[in-house]
C-alpha cells in the first residue's frame, strides 16, 4: 500500500490557517452537548490529540503491514487496507471532505478502528500485539467527538471489510504446525505488549474521557 495520497491530504488539511479554528470550534460544541465548559488552553490541547490521531494514520498503516507480512496475514490486511484507501479518496463519505480537517475525523476513525480490529483479532488468537500501538481509548475517544448516527455507520463499515477479509479464519491456521513455526521465527519486536498509546487525557477539558478504558 503506498500512504502518499493519504499523507498529501493530511498535509493539505494541517496547512490550511484556518483547520485549527475551525476544530476547535467543534470541540466546543461536542463540549457542550458533554455539559463541559472547556477554556482556550483545553481547546487547544483537544486538538492536538486530533492533530496527533490523524497525523499517525499513514505511520501505522505501513506498520500494520509490515507485521503482517512478517506472520503471513499479508493478504488479508491487504483487503483491508484497499478499503481503508478507497475511504480516503471518496470525497461523499460519511463525514464529507469539503469540511476541511472535520472531514478527515471519519476516515482517519476508519483508518485506525480497523488496523486495531487487525490487531485485536491476532491478539486473541496468539497473546501477541501485532504493532506497537494501542488504539482502542483513542478510537473510543474519536467516535464520541464524530457522535451518532455516523460512529455506527463507520462502525459497520469496519465490521464489514474485516469480515471481507475472512481475518478469522486466516487467524485460525496460525495454529497448524506449519504456521506456529513461521510465527515463532517471524514475530514481531511487539510481542511484549504496545509501545504507544495516543494521551487522551488531553480531551478531559471537553467532559470525553472520565470512563474511557484505563482512565
């Protein structure tokens, strides 16, 4: 998968002088509706956690790859990742592009809901992390700014392009014999558990996080 368009996106919408206003207007909005009264310093750090979620989108795709290439889930990422890619292009998705970076909240949630699905799946099948990343409090976080009826819809998305991919399955043979030995010698520098979980402690101005996972 080549993350060029993707990353020329996320460059065109971080340039624009106006994304900043523009979301944290949002976030004061989402805020409200939490019964948060968040101030200019809160706003600011809220956005930087959006900066950050849609900033890593392009890292973690070829990462997630790369891992599965190295234990032989190559193809079914692949499909997953064709997806993910064609969501990016698609300017009339769920959260239109012409929104500027708002735009962009929907497919990096895409994105990154379905890399830790990905990874969630091989997890339970062999106790190990298949990249270094754990999305699952910042993904939560995300669907609650993106709000309802789009989380859902993005949700069923995800669900539909991992079943696609027939992850289960292609997660089931790694326990033949021949795949436990190519999982031995292949597996990841992750096996130890995450490295890196985005800090979502920065959205706590806008009332999101007090029951997130680990807060």
């Amino acid at each position: 998968m080549n993350t060029n368009r993707i990353e020329k996106i996320i460059a065109e919408q971080f340039s624009d002088p106006h994304a900043v206003v523009e979301l944290q207007e949002l976030l004061a909005v989402i805020a409200e509706r939490e019964g948060a009264t968040p101030d200019e310093a809160e706003l600011a750090r809220a956005a930087s956690f959006i900066y950050d979620y849609i900033e890593q989108v392009p890292y973690l795709l070829t990462v997630a790859l790369t891992s599965a290439r190295n234990v032989g889930l190559e193809a079914e990422t692949e499909s997953i990742l064709e997806m993910v890619q064609g969501y990016w292009i698609e300017d009339n998705d769920v959260i239109p592009d012409n929104l500027g970076i708002i735009g962009l909240l929907d497919d990096a949630y895409c994105s990154l809901l379905s890399m830790q699905a990905l990874s969630d799946f091989y997890q339970l099948e062999t106790g190990k992390f298949l990249f270094p990343d754990d999305l699952t409090t910042a993904n939560e976080a995300m669907r609650r700014i993106i709000g309802e009826p789009y989380a859902t819809e993005l949700d069923m998305i995800v669900t539909k392009a991992v079943a696609k991919a027939n992850v289960k399955n292609a997660l089931k043979l790694l326990a033949s014999p021949e795949k436990q030995r190519l999982f031995s010698s292949q597996a990841t520098i992750w096996n130890h558990g995450p490295a890196h979980t985005l800090p979502v402690e920065k959205l706590s101005g806008l009332g999101l996080t007090a029951d997130l996972a680990g807060e």
